[in-house]
C-alpha cells in the first residue's frame, strides 16, 4: 500500500506506475458500485483509493510537473519532458 512516506523514495516512473495503479482501481471500483451501491467494503475502498491518488498526484505533479493540462501550473512545462514517440525513462 501506498503511504506518504513511501512517496519520498519513489522514483518518477515507481510513481506514474503506482498512479495508474490507484486510477484502475478507482474506475473499476466505481463500476462495481454502480450494480452494488450498498457494499460497504467496496464503497471504503473506493474512497481510500481515490484519496491515495490524488494525493500521490499532487504530489508527482509538485515534484515532476503537471500530469494533464487540467493541473494549475505557474509555468507551462510541457515542452521540457521528453514526448511520448521521443521515449522516456519509464
């Protein structure tokens, strides 16, 4: 499981890994809730997910910049990551 002090020791891509992750989870989540609205288990876990992703987010996104253009940024940082056909390190 993912805590914040693990965050501090992940690498760029252990964290792009472990927020697609937390969003897989968090959607198929949500779709099972969608037939079994009353499952307890379920609907915790579903918060406990989505909450460890937007925090491991925005924490990504303080240390490595914005992961989408939804992200309120000072500075308009895509031109400085490598493009997706240019590879990367992940």
């Amino acid at each position: 499981m993912y805590n914040q002090e693990e965050s501090l020791e992940m690498t760029k891509c252990e964290m792009l890994k472990k927020i697609q992750e937390y969003n897989f989870s968090s959607i198929e989540l949500a779709l099972y809730l969608d037939t079994h609205p009353t499952d307890q288990k379920a609907l915790c876990l579903h918060k406990e997910y989505a909450k460890k992703l937007k925090d491991l987010k925005d924490k990504y996104q303080k240390v490595y910049g914005p992961l989408t253009i939804y992200c309120p940024c000072n500075k308009w940082r895509w031109l400085e990551e490598p493009w997706p056909w240019e590879g990367s390190d992940c």
